[in-house]
C-alpha cells in the first residue's frame, strides 16, 4: 500500500511543481528542478500516506485527490495554468466535503446502542 500512494504522490508533486514552475514564469529547469524535487517531495508525503490503515481515512485521501484530478482538469481549461492550481484547491475541498457527507450518512445507518 505505502508503494502505490509514494507512486501516486510523487505524480502529483511532479504535476504541482511543474504548474507552480510555469506559473512564476521560470523558463530554465522546468524537467532539471521540477521533476526531481516534485518527486521527492510528493513520494516523502506518500511514504506518511502509506502508514495509515483506517479506512475512513483512506476514503478521504482518495476522495481528495480524486477530486483535486478532476479539478485540476476543469480549473486548466478556462484559466490555463493558475486555473489548474485553483482548480486542484476547490476539488480537493469538494472531495472532503463528500467524504464528510458520506461520514455522516454511514453514521445515521449505524445502529445506536
């Protein structure tokens, strides 16, 4: 499980450093500087994910960066680059907040003791 969320991170530092790259409007190391230290810094943070075994808390991981993909994606196409970092914000909040929805629904089908 730690393999596939170090893998899964480091894509998406990889994608966050090189948006953040361009739009400081760097020219020079886009692949050099980017890459390796979105990589890294994205597979640190998935080896932490990796440790968590609550399921509860895996959902909202998934539901969050499945909603920071989608938003990154819709954010990209209007507004371009600054689009797509505004776009991973609102859908990554989008995600928890469906992951909170879904908290309390599965909360009230529990029975009460």
């Amino acid at each position: 499980m730690m393999a596939f969320w170090m893998l899964l991170a480091a894509a998406a530092g990889i994608k966050t450093m090189q948006s953040i790259w361009h739009l400081f409007g760097v020219a020079a190391g886009d692949v050099a500087i980017a890459v390796p230290v979105g990589g890294v810094v994205g597979a640190v943070a998935g080896a932490f994910l990796g440790l968590i075994s609550n399921p509860r808390l895996l959902v909202l991981l998934m539901a969050v960066f499945a909603g920071s993909a989608a938003g990154a994606v819709a954010g990209r196409l209007p507004w371009e680059e600054i689009g797509e970092i505004g776009g991973q914000i609102a859908g990554g909040l989008v995600g928890g907040i469906a992951w909170a929805t879904w908290l309390l629904i599965e909360r009230r089908k529990e029975p009460r003791l």
